[in-house]
C-alpha cells in the first residue's frame, strides 16, 4: 500500500516595493510591504513608505495572481504610510494590516470587502474619517481603535455586527 503525502507551501515573492504570499487555492496572494528599513541620524528606524496603490493582479515569473487580500500585519508600523488604494479583488483586510500606521490619513476600502478583521486599523491617529462600504458586514474588536483623529466614519446598513471596543480612543 501506498500512501501519498501532499503538503502545501505558500510561495513568498517581490515585485516592484510590494512582497506577496501564495493563497492554498495557488491562484491567488495576500500583499504585505516590502519594507526598507534605514537608520536616521539619531539612530532610529525610520520606514520609507508613501502613498501605496495595490495591484488587482501580480505577475510572477510569468502567472499571474489575483490579489485577494491584505495580509495580517502586512503594513503594520509603517509610520511614513499616507494613503492607500485597495482594489476590489480584495475581499479579506486581515488582523493588524495597517496598525499604528499614524501617518496613514486616507484609505480607500472597496464594496469587496466584507469584514474589517480585529485591529486592521488600529493606531492609525492620522485617519480623519472613513466610509465603510454596503458589502461590510462586520466590524470587528478594536477594527479601528486609538484611531485619535477620526471626526467622521459613514456605516451603512450592512453593518449588523460592531463588536467590542472597536472605535475605542477616536476622539
């Protein structure tokens, strides 16, 4: 008798200043930033960042990935993050994908996305306001916490579940 063992490995690559993960399906990839990382003249780590648009799609070593989500603490502490664009073949913000990017003051989440994960925008003290879109369901716990500067969030309908503490410290 034979038996066979599969083990599935997710694939890990860069292109251009964004690195990807392989999804189980092989046919999709979750984004993190390709973080450079230098020192200021006080010896402090300073994270070059900017404004960031993610790709619907990224080709790799000639196949090509639907971008599908936003990994779990995927941008976290990119304090130099300004604004960024997902697109609507994200469907999944992961837990912590942008905590404590402070400077991080426009966001555009698409009507693909269903459920903002715990944390995803914790910290963010630059964020002024947010519009959560029609597909959102759920916001989770702490989904948008400490977030200091937030003077507007627009919640649709589609929002049946706020759970706990998620707007906790926006002023």
């Amino acid at each position: 008798m034979a038996i066979a063992c599969l083990s599935a490995s997710a694939e890990y690559f860069e292109v251009d200043d964004l690195a990807y993960s392989t999804n189980d399906d092989g046919l999709s990839v979750r984004v993190y930033k390709k973080l450079y990382k230098r020192n200021d003249y006080r010896g402090a780590i300073i994270i070059d960042s900017g404004p960031i648009t993610i790709p619907e799609n990224v080709t790799y070593q000639g196949k090509t990935y639907s971008v599908t989500s936003i990994g779990s603490s995927a941008f976290s502490g990119c304090f130099g993050l300004t604004s960024v664009t997902i697109p609507n073949s994200v469907t999944s913000i992961k837990g912590g994908a942008f905590w404590g990017c402070s400077g991080l003051t426009s966001v555009t989440i698409p009507n693909s996305v269903t459920t903002i994960k715990e944390e995803a925008f914790k910290g963010c003290s630059g964020l002024t306001s947010v519009t959560i879109p029609n597909s959102v369901t759920t916001i989770e716990k702490e989904a948008f916490s400490g977030c200091s500067g937030l003077t507007s969030v627009t919640i649709p309908n589609s929002v049946t579940t706020i759970k706990e503490e998620a707007f906790k410290g926006c002023s």
